[in-house]
C-alpha cells in the first residue's frame, strides 16, 4: 500500500519513496521537511521490497504495478534504497532504466552498512574509565564489502546518490 505524507497543494513537488526496510527507517527524517519545500510525498515500502527484476520478497505481485504508475505517470523525484546484497546491477537498471525513459528522475540513497554482533557487543560493555566507543568501529572498506550494487547502478543510469556514509 502507499502513503501520503506532506504539502498537498497543486504545486507540490511530487515525489516517491520507494524500498524495503531501509527505506522504512529513512523516511522519518523526511516528513519535517516536506511542507516547507512543498514536496508531496508517497511512499512504496515493503518488507523485502527492491525496485528491481526479479523481484523478490512479497513484491511479486505489486511489482509491475508499481513499475507501470511511474512509467504512466513519473514523479518529479524518485528516491530509492534498499538493503544492498551486491546484487546484479542489471536487476536495477530492468525497472529503473523504463522509468528514466518516461522523464522520471532518481536520487539513490546509498545502504548504511550493516551492524555486526562484535560491533553491538562492543557498544553495549560497561565500560569504566571513559567513553571507548571508537574501539567498536570497522574500516570502511570492511564495513561497505559487498554494498556497492545501488551506487554502481546510480552511476550507470545518471542516477543522483546520496551518501551518508560521513555521518
């Protein structure tokens, strides 16, 4: 199902949200300000759902419906994440590439990487003598292996990336 969130007048910027999980825990940091830049927007956010072929997860069935509103009727923005598993790039650009075709835009928000347990057993040790939370951190490239499917395939397409990897 989708969701509205945000401006609602007829010159809103119209844009979708489209991801699994991921994409679920971003989108709070959206809404305070989308009625100050008058965006409207509309989320598809599934458990395990990719913008991708084949599809995979219970998206089989929404899939090509959701694919067909953004081909019919592009958004002035589309932004997509997911969890990165390093899949083919060709799975994106299947769905992705018919999109830009339509006059769609895309902005990829490039996937966090993901929380080992030494990492959360690290954090959670009572630790005396003073905050050693930097000894529970991971080289980049240990932390990013295998995770570079959606900025790849944003380079491919022209797509925009959005990377918080800084922060």
């Amino acid at each position: 199902p989708t969701c509205q969130y945000g401006y609602i007048g007829p010159d809103a910027v119209r844009i979708a949200f489209i991801g699994d999980s991921h994409a679920e825990a971003f989108q709070p940091a959206l809404w305070p300000i989308l009625n100050a830049n008058k965006w409207a927007l509309t989320t598809y956010i599934g458990f395990q759902c990719i913008l991708a072929e084949p599809s995979v997860g219970g998206c089989d069935q929404a899939l090509p419906k959701v694919k067909a509103a953004l081909v019919e009727n592009p958004y002035d923005l589309l932004i997509v994440t997911n969890f990165d598993d390093g899949m083919s790039v060709d799975r994106y650009r299947a769905v992705w590439d018919p999109i830009l075709e339509a006059g769609g835009r895309i902005a990829v928000v490039r996937d966090n990487p993901p929380t080992t347990a030494d990492a959360l057993e690290c954090l959670t040790r009572i630790s005396i003598g003073g905050d050693k939370v930097s000894e529970c951190g991971a080289s980049r490239s240990e932390a990013f292996h295998n995770r570079e499917s959606l900025p790849t395939a944003a380079a491919e397409v022209g797509a925009a990336l959005i990377d918080l990897t800084q922060y």
